[in-house]
C-alpha cells in the first residue's frame, strides 16, 4: 500500500455491528485511513447470507455487497456473552478511539455495554450507536430495518408513491446509507473535540429521525393541508403543483426527468422546448398560482407529457441541453454501472472475483489532497482473530486455548 498521509491515520475503531448502517460508517472510517477492527460472532454478520435477495452468488470469495460495507477493515470472531470475551474486547477499547455499534439498548444494558456503562473506563472514547427508532421513547427496543423504520414509520412508503396503486418497491441500504452519513459526520465532530480536550461523547442517529429529516419539505408541508394549493400524499401525478415535474415518456418509451423550481422561470422554457410558446403569455397557464387556483394543474400536465412524445430520449438532450433545462434520463442499474461521467468521478471501483470483475461502488466522500483509498476485499469470517490478538498481547497458546473453549474462531485466509 502506498505511503500516504490520510485524515484519520492513527485513529483506531472498534465496530460491533451487523448488517449495513454502522458498517457503512466503519468502511468510511477506514477509507479516511482508521484501523477499523470488525468483531462478528461465530454465526458471521447476517449481511453475509443476503446474497439471495439481490441476485448475487452465495460465494464468501464472491460478496460483493459485504465487501462495499465491510472493505479496508480487519475481522475477528468473538464470543462476547463470555467474560474471556469481554475482556478481549476491553483490552480492543483500551487503544480504541472509536465504538461502533447498532445493538439495541436493550441488548447493550444486557451486556453492561451502554454508553454510561463505559464512559468511566474510557473517558477519550467517541461511543456512536444507531439503531431503528432512537435510545429513548416506546419503541427504542423495537427491531428496525429501514424498510420498516426508515420507510414505512417515516411515511415515505404511505406516501411517495402514485395514489390508486400501492407503495413503491424498496431497495435496501438506501436509508441505511443516508443513516450512516449521519452518524459518520457526528462521530467526526466528536472526535475532532476528543482530540483537543480528551473527552468522549456519545454520538447517535437513528433511521426514523434520519428518514424525517430527508422527507422535511413535505412533511412540515403537510400541516398546511390543502389552504394553499398543497396536496394530499399519496397523489395522483395528474395533480402535481409543478405540473412538468413527473417523469416524462419519450417517443422510444424512455422516460426523462425535467426539473426547475422556479415556474416562472422553466415554464416558458419548456414550452418553447416542445412546440408550445403559444401558451408561454398564457394568462392562466403561465402563472403558477393562477393554474392551480382554476384546477388546470392536470391540463398543464396532460400538454407537456403530450408534448414529450413527440421525440426520443436521444432526440430531447440537444434540445434540453441548449435550453439550459435541467434533466436527466431515468436510467437502468445496468446502464449507471456503464455511466461514463460516474466512473470519470470514480463512483466505482473495478475488482477482480472468481467469475469476472465487478464494479464495486465507492464511498461518496472525496479529499482533493488525499489520493483514492484503497480498496481492500472484506475479510473472511474471523480472517484477522489471530493477528489482532497477538497484537494485545495474546500467546499462540492463549488463542489457542479460547479457540477451544469458542471464545474466538480463527478464520480462512484468503
């Protein structure tokens, strides 16, 4: 690996945490450079075992998804339900700087692994946990995916999705990630003011606060009702206050999305893209508030999706482009992983698998003065329990008397 200074060199993290969240804020950690050290019970972190649901090989020498989450970090298997166990876990803490976790509190008081359970041993230590619903409230203990905490309590299923239909299909990691880039950017302060005066903290995100945040706008939106031309989600798109701001179908059957917020600035621009500048000093049309008022929202949609037949996809980005309109084509995961713009920016990373290489996806995170991180396979299941521990301190007959009693498990190299 290259000699490079990077932002977080010397910081050393300590994840315990499954599935995509807190991992996610651990590969960032160690993109910026940290020593993240990654303890899974013998089970192995249930990430692990997706690949079904995504159409993706069971192949551990093949996952691609587990190495987005988990690259660039070091992995033991731990059995943290015996003493021996917490105490190689203390000892990780002891040279740690940061805690990652998405137990919930439950399980956390369980073990005597709370945040005030610790801040005494480790008065430095920056203590960051998300979980579904928050550490405080009713619900705190509820298990929480984001398609459940992030999109259906947050009401972006029950909303964002064409009224007379059903909810739109969810992916994962979409509000996992949005999650983590919270959670990434407290445990940055928090360690940017441990560096200065020694103090922890404890830093939290949760998906339901997260996927409110995001859906702000139309959620504080929401308490006007309809008094001032809003709309009741779920909508038809018929009735979209900007009437060219859903998606449009070309003539090749290919759907464009325009945007511009602005109606008095886009609508004679878009009318003028599609054949239609006779209604540009249309006195109703051409004002916003006046369409609405006189319910002609639907009129107005009806002309520019009419309008936007007319043309293939192809055929409209001259068109747009010269106008200075903003669009862009609602393009297929296939065609994203071609898109030369996202590799031109280094979106994706190229790595070598057992049946070809695959485009791996990047962190989203660019340093102008820091060379591109490496991209460093996950590690198998336990990979790295024998060399971290000898790292504490641990003697081969150490390890190998917990190897025995299952206190660790000494993994598969690659």
């Amino acid at each position: 690996m290259e000699d490079v200074k990077r932002p977080l060199d010397g910081v050393k993290v300590v994840e315990m945490a499954t599935f995509i969240a807190v991992p996610a804020v651990g590969r960032i950690l160690a993109d910026m450079g940290a020593e993240v050290i990654k303890i899974e019970s013998s089970k192995g972190d249930n990430l692990r075992f997706t690949a079904p649901n995504e159409g993706r090989p069971s192949d551990p020498f093949e996952d691609t998804n587990f190495d987005l989450e988990n690259a660039n970090k070091k992995g033991i298997v731990l059995d943290m339900r015996s003493e021996k166990g917490k105490e190689v876990l203390f000892k990780l803490l002891d040279e740690a700087d940061v805690f990652l976790t998405n137990w919930r509190p439950q399980a956390l008081a369980r073990q005597n692994l709370t945040y005030e359970s610790l801040k005494e041993r480790f008065p430095g230590l920056v203590y960051a946990s998300l979980t579904g619903y928050g550490d405080k409230g009713p619900d705190k203990d509820l298990p929480g995916f984001d398609y459940t905490a992030f999109f259906a309590r947050s009401g972006w299923a029950g909303s964002l999705y064409q009224k007379g239909t059903v909810p739109t299909n969810l992916i994962p990691a979409l509000g996992d990630h949005q999650a983590a880039l919270a959670l990434t950017a407290g445990v940055l302060a928090a360690l940017l003011r441990a560096s200065k005066t020694g103090q922890g903290e404890k830093v939290s995100a949760n998906l339901l606060h997260t996927a409110v945040w995001v859906q702000s706008f139309q959620i504080q939106g929401a308490q006007y009702g309809t008094e001032f031309n809003g709309v009741h989600y779920p909508f038809d798109r018929r009735d979209n206050p900007l009437p060219y701001q859903p998606a449009v179908k070309t003539k090749d059957d290919r759907f464009l999305q325009v945007m511009g917020p602005n109606y008095g600035i886009y609508f004679p621009l878009i009318m003028k893209a599609i054949g239609r500048e006779d209604l540009i000093d249309d006195p109703v049309l051409s004002n916003q508030k006046k369409m609405q008022d006189e319910g002609r929202v639907g009129e107005m949609y009806d002309i520019v999706q009419e309008g936007f037949q007319q043309k293939t996809a192809a055929e409209w980005a001259p068109i747009l482009t010269e106008l200075d309109i903003p669009f862009a084509l609602c393009k297929t995961y296939e065609e994203v992983v071609d898109d030369e713009q996202a590799w031109a920016n280094d979106v994706f990373y190229k790595m070598d698998y057992p049946r070809g290489p695959k485009a791996l996806v990047r962190t989203p995170i660019d340093l102008e003065e820091t060379p591109l991180p490496p991209y460093e396979k996950a590690p198998l299941l336990g990979e790295d329990t024998e060399d971290v521990l000898k790292e504490l301190g641990y003697s081969d007959a150490d390890i190998s008397a917990m190897a025995k009693e299952g206190v660790v498990m000494q993994g598969a190299r690659k």
